[in-house]
C-alpha cells in the first residue's frame, strides 16, 4: 500500500512534452501534481484555486519571460516554495526572486527526484539538505537568515 501523496506541486512549463513528463516524474516522487499552466495567468489562477507546497517554473514561458514574476508572486502571496527550470541560467534574476534553486535543462529523472527530496525537507523542516546535483542553490539559502524566511 501507497502512501498518499504529501506535496502538492504546480508545473509552469509551456513545453507540452516536457511538462507531462514532469507530471509523471513527481507522480512517481509522491507529490501530487495539481494543475500544468504555459503562461503566467495561468499559473495564477492555478495557484489561487489550488495552493501547491511547490512549484517548478521555467523562467522564459510563451508569454515572455515571466517566470521570475511568478516565482515572486508564488513566494510572497502564496508561501509556496519554488525552483526554477531553465535552459537559460543567465535569466535567473539575482537572489533568484525568492526560489530555492534552479535546475538546468535538460535533467533527468534522477535530478528531479533529488531536487524534490531537497524541497520536501524544505517545506516540512524548514531545514536544507544536501544540495542536488545540477542544482543551484539560491544565494539567500547560502546564508539564510534565523528564521529562514521569506517562505
């Protein structure tokens, strides 16, 4: 018998493929997957219906680059802890707009496993784990402050 699934995380990804092989990865990593968006309405809309613990947002979306302004919105208004997917690390805003880390595409499998065992410890802890391979870790992590905000 499983256990039920104890993470609810959004995809922003505007990538089809890549977005429901996402969904399968984290299905099998015991989250459950509460809505897929493409662009940055979306993924509000998304957001205030549902509240994910996590959200995985690519930085540069069919709307622009837009995920910087999420991760922000997600962080602030929803206390949602976010990583960015990106195949542009250079578009990461500095100090990450409130995100954990970022993973560089292409990943695999085994990275995305990884970087949500890192988030789960995270949300449930509040403590850091041992940093994912092809991770970056958010600089405000590096030198987190006593209370560990801003989530």
């Amino acid at each position: 018998m499983s256990n039920p699934p104890d993470l609810r995380v959004m995809i922003v990804e505007d990538q089809a493929l890549l977005a429901m092989e996402l969904e399968l990865v984290l299905g099998e990593t015991g989250c459950d997957v509460v809505g897929c968006a493409m662009d940055k309405a979306s993924a509000f809309a998304i957001a205030e219906r549902e509240r994910p613990d996590l959200a995985l947002i690519d930085v540069n979306l069919l709307d622009g680059m837009t995920g910087p302004q999420i991760a922000q919105r997600m962080v602030s208004e929803f206390g949602c802890a976010v990583v960015f997917l990106t195949a542009n690390p250079e578009q990461i805003p500095e100090g990450f707009a409130g995100a954990l880390g970022a993973v560089s595409k292409p990943f695999d499998e085994a990275t995305i496993q990884a970087v949500v065992v890192f988030a789960r410890q995270f949300i449930q802890h509040r403590t850091l784990g041992e940093t994912p391979r092809r991770f970056r870790l958010a600089p405000w992590l590096t030198t987190p402050p006593a209370d560990i905000a801003p989530h």
